[in-house]
C-alpha cells in the first residue's frame, strides 16, 4: 500500500437521541463511531477483557449479530 492516505468518504447520522459517524473506507471496511454511556463503555471493556478479546471485536461481533437478528425479524415469513 502507498503511503498516501485512502480515500474515505464520512457520513453522520442520528440513531435516536444520539450522533453515528461513518467513515467508508475500501477494501478495508467501515469505521463506524459510536457514543456511549459511561456504564455501556465500562460493560464493553470487562467483555472484552473476560473473553480475551479487543472492544472492538466485542462491538463487532455484537453488531454483526444485531444486524442479522434484525434481517431475519424483518423478513417475509414463507
């Protein structure tokens, strides 16, 4: 990879009450920033440190799984 910075492209948007910011990058993938409370973030943090993992494969996972769960809600039933 070059030295010159990757092309991104940044959307913000609001989920409920609160400011998402995405951040497009290929073919590496979406930054996604997400503000928390306190107590979510500190919830997250023993997660990640209980399983050995990084917080943002906690976050990963955990949104991966919300995503799907959400599809399969809100598609047809055959």
């Amino acid at each position: 990879m070059s030295a010159e910075k990757q092309k991104t492209d940044h959307e913000s948007f609001e989920a409920g009450k609160e400011l998402v910011e995405v951040e497009r990058r290929t073919p590496s993938g979406t930054v996604v920033a997400v503000r928390l409370p306190a107590e979510d973030a500190d919830r997250l943090l023993r997660i990640a440190e209980a399983t050995g993992k990084t917080v943002t494969q906690v976050a990963r996972e955990a949104i991966v799984e919300y995503v799907r769960s959400a599809e399969l809600a809100a598609s047809p039933v055959a």
